[in-house]
C-alpha cells in the first residue's frame, strides 16, 4: 500500500499561533457567547497550524484511496451535522495503534487503528461522525471559556498534548505529554463526561441522518471496552474518550428512539480495511492464508467480495502478481468502474513492469472519471515507473491545482520535477511542502534557490515575479503567525 512517512522530531511543537494574531480577529458572532472567548475565524486558524505541526511530527499513510474514503466518508456526515464551517482537513496517521481525534477549525484524523478496529463501515462513521460533533458543538472553545484562562496559549498547549497522544508511539507519546505539559495538561486534553455524553448524542442523531445504523456506535463502544478490560493500557482512543457500562447503555438507549430500518453491507469499508490489513500483516503468506478462509466462510456476497479483495491485496504484497491478477479479475469482471479494483488494478500492473497496460487501462477510466485523486495517482506512478519523468511532472502539476494543501503530493512533485530536470520547480514544490508542514524558513530557502535559477534565464519576468510573491505571501503568513 503506497504512503508517505514524515519524520517524527524529538521537539514537541514550536511556533503556535500567538496571541496577538488571533486576538485581532473579527468580533464575534451576536447570540455566540462562545466566540466571546474563542471566535470561529481563530479556530480555523489554531487548527491549520495544529495540522502544520502535526504533519511535521507524526508519520502519515498517504495511499489515494484511504484518504479519498476518509474524505468522501467525512463529508457525507458532515453535511448531515450540525457543523457550521465545513472548511474540514483530514490526515491519517501511520499507527497500528486505535486513535480518532477531531480539532477546532475541523480537522479530522484517524490513526490507520481504526480501520484495524472498526469491523464495518458504520463503526468507522460512528467515530468520525462523534468527533464532529465535539467539532459542531464547540467543546474545545468551551473548555476555556470554562477554564477562564488566557485563550490562546491554553488552546495552543492543549493542540501541543494532541500532537504527542496521536503519534504513533502512544506510550512514549504518553511519557512526553507529561514530561513537557503535566499531567494536568493531559486532563484537560479529555473532553468532560458531559461532553462526551453530548457528542455521542449528536453523532448518533448525524450517524442515523447520513443514512447508518445508529446501534453501530454503541456496539462498537461494547467490543473495544469487552476486548481491553484485562488489559494494562487501553488504547489512547479509550483513554480520551471512556466506554463504561453507564455511557454504552445510554448510546443504546439514544439508539433505539430512532426508527428501526434496513441498512446495506458496504462493501467499499471492507476494501480500505483489507488495504490496511494486508499492509500491516507481518507475514504475508499468512495473511493469503486468513483470506482464503474468510473467503471460505463468507455469509453473503459482500463479505466474499470483501475476502477476496483483501487476497488479492495480500498476493500482491507477497509479490505473487499472477495470483494477484487471477483473485482480483472476478471483482473487476463483476464491477468494472469500481476505483478500488480499477486503481489496484493498476498498482499490480505498474508493480510488475507493466506500466504501459497500467496507463492503456487507465486512461479509459480517466476519461469516465476525469480528475479523480485515486485514479491520477495510479496514472502518475505508472507514468513515472515508465520513466516519463516530464509527463507524470505536468500530470502532477495540474493536479494539485485540485488539492493545494496535499503536503505528500508536493513531495511526490518536487521528486519528479528532480527527474524530470527542472530545478526550480524542484525547489519551488520543496517551498510548498515545507509550507504546509510549518517549516517557513526553510519554505523561503527553497524559493531563494528557484529565484536564483529563473533570474539568470533571458526574458523570464513573469516567472520571477511569481516566486517573489510566494516569498512574501510566506512573510505575511509568518507575520501572521507571530503576531
């Protein structure tokens, strides 16, 4: 499964927005006595720059097609919520370990844990759709209007804990947390019961309006408190947002006012988890193994499909193309637009030193789905395996027109711009990327090259002008920051 790492710095954070650049802010709202304290507007802004930090410490799966699932999944609650700013943000982090987190100005993240956890699609929306709702109702601002202590830096030192609990390493994230906050700090991290008991309540109101089952919440509460009761240490999801008897009972009873109804499989879950399932097997053979008996044991079309995917995805990891190949046909034979199976398709192809059928049996796809991440992915690795450095640079290029803030796709541009020998837009989606992680000097570095570059090229105004204004469009932003 394709992803991106970042690397995870021994410093916890640096450079959280001050209080004197949120303070200038637009007053808040009439009637939003919350605002009085923390306005909307500086949410957004705390939140972009936790993400910043949180993109630069903590490694990351960039695959296409979880985080296109995370988003599409996400928006589609949202739209049922009572969310107000859906300027939403998504990252998953590469953690094995179950964690979920939602942070003012509606940034989502999950750990890859939950799709290890969360047995169906309905599961994973039950989390997504709770942590909205601390998102919706707000909790965060009111925990400092409840605290009645300096706004910004309390927000600042709170977003600083959340970055350390949602590394990977949740037990050493655990020990820096207190070794730099305390452990007060972790306690005002973790929402209060009522809040807690609140978000629970408006996710399963948002879960049951997109359409989900909203008995999923409390039986996934069930399982995870059923299957850590002996343990030593629950999982940092556990420890932010307790399960006791008490709230699973409630979620059940808030579950059952609502309407009995049919709810589908969904299948498309079953595909994302066997991607993270598979990539995270440490034994591949044994992982062909488990699938082949799920497939054996499957109870209905979507649990077969599901297994079968998953083994296809376990072949391939094995590096056993040609059974690969064969498992998956069937599903592209029954669903032939599917992305899922389109994009793996594909992946198996470019894996195997096919990559001109991977681009021949994309393009078809693309011309029915034009612009759509997984697939221009898939298209631009096959392109690069092909080497054609210069096309898959282009295809990459006009892409992110599409995804301005894909910290991993101006990696993936600064990379191939390097192969395809243009070097100031090497540096220049280098000075992107390190926007985007919060890295701004060595963002202006990176444009003081490329300015360099374009100054000694003849009758090249126009395109020294631009790499002059993104420097001072990162000043300002700076300036910002700093207040």
């Amino acid at each position: 499964m394709p992803k991106f790492a970042t690397p995870v710095l021994a410093a916890l954070l640096t450079g959280m927005l001050s209080v004197p650049a949120l303070a200038q802010n637009a007053l808040p709202s009439l009637g939003d006595r919350i605002s009085g304290y923390v306005s909307m507007e500086e949410e957004h802004k705390l939140g972009r720059e936790f993400l910043r930090s949180l993109r630069r410490t903590t490694p990351t799966i960039s695959d296409p097609l979880l985080n296109n699932y995370l988003e599409n999944i996400s928006y589609r609650l949202a739209s049922k919520s009572e969310l107000r700013d859906h300027r939403l943000a998504f990252i998953i982090v590469d953690s094995q370990v179950l964690n979920a987190f939602a942070v003012p100005g509606g940034v989502i993240g999950v750990n890859t844990g939950l799709f290890l956890n969360a047995e169906t699609e309905g599961e994973f929306a039950s989390v997504i759709s709770h942590e909205l709702a601390h998102v919706s109702q707000r909790h965060f601002a009111r925990s400092i209007e409840q605290a009645e202590t300096t706004r910004i830096p309390q927000m600042a030192a709170l977003l600083a804990s959340v970055v350390v609990m949602a590394t990977s390493d949740a037990e050493h994230g655990q020990a820096a947390l207190m070794a730099t906050q305390g452990r007060a700090l972790e306690n005002q991290l973790r929402f209060s019961r009522s809040n807690e008991a609140e978000a629970d309540r408006v996710g399963i109101k948002t879960l049951f309006d997109a359409g989900y089952d909203p008995y999923t919440m409390p039986a996934l509460f069930q399982r995870l408190a059923s299957a850590n009761r002996y343990g030593t240490r629950p999982p940092e999801f556990l420890l932010s947002h307790p399960v006791t008897e008490s709230r699973i009972a409630d979620s059940r009873g808030r579950a059952a006012r609502y309407p009995e109804r049919a709810y589908p499989e969904h299948l498309e879950y079953l595909l994302m988890r066997g991607r993270v399932v598979t990539h995270y097997a440490p034994n591949k053979k044994d992982a062909i193994t488990e699938y082949q008996r799920q497939l054996q044991a499957a109870d209905s079309e979507v649990e077969r499909d599901g297994a079968r995917y998953g083994l296809a995805m376990a072949y391939s990891e094995d590096s056993n193309y040609r059974m690969a190949n064969e498992t998956l046909s069937p599903l592209l034979d029954k669903d032939p637009n599917r992305i899922s199976y389109v994009v793996t398709q594909a992946e198996i192809l470019t894996a195997q030193n096919e990559s001109g059928q991977a681009l021949n049996f994309l393009d078809r796809h693309l011309s029915i789905n034009p612009g759509n991440h997984p697939l221009t992915m898939a298209y631009a690795d096959a392109l690069i395996e092909s080497r054609r450095y210069q096309q898959a640079a282009d295809l990459l290029e006009e892409h992110v027109k599409t995804r301005p803030e894909d910290y991993s796709l101006w990696f993936l541009i600064a990379e191939t711009q390097g192969q395809a020998g243009d070097i100031s837009k090497v540096h220049q989606a280098r000075a992107e990327y390190f926007v985007l992680i919060g890295d701004f000097r060595r963002a202006r570095e990176q444009l003081q090259f490329a300015l360099d570059i374009e100054t000694g090229k003849p009758s090249n105004g126009a395109a020294v002008a631009a790499v002059r204004q993104k420097i001072r469009d990162i000043q300002a932003l700076e300036a910002e920051l700093a207040g």
